[in-house]
C-alpha cells in the first residue's frame, strides 16, 4: 500500500481510501459536519474522484477530445 497523505492507495487491488485527515479535508472545503451523514450522492462522487485522481492518467486511462469528452482505452 502506498500512502498519499490525504488517502491510502492499493495498487494490487486498485483501491483507493481517504484518511481521516482527507476526510476531514474535504468536509472543510465542502462546508459539511460528515460526509457520509449528508446527501449520499456527496460520497459517491467524493470516492469516484478520488479514485480518479489517484488511479487514472490522463491519456493513459483516458483521453479528452474536443476540450471535455472522456473516453476510456
């Protein structure tokens, strides 16, 4: 496992899981007590990005054409 300060990374099975520290990172900037207690949707999309940011490369894992579709190889 790697560590990435505000998230753990788990290359073998291509996890990727926020620290408290990036928890409570992300509720400051969102302006929310708990991630997990409000709108569900905040979460999911918390985790998307994060994996994103933290598994994927841009024109690796994915390409943008025309300044914004995504395409996945």
């Amino acid at each position: 496992m790697q560590e990435g300060g505000d998230y753990f990374i788990d290359l073998k099975e291509r996890a990727v899981s926020p620290t408290e520290e990036g928890i409570d990172k992300i509720e400051r900037l969102l302006g929310i007590e708990n991630l997990f207690d409000a709108d569900p949707r905040l979460a999911r999309h918390f985790e998307q990005a994060l994996r994103a940011h933290a598994l994927y490369r841009r024109d690796d894992h994915y390409i943008v054409k025309d300044g914004g579709d995504r395409h996945r190889r």
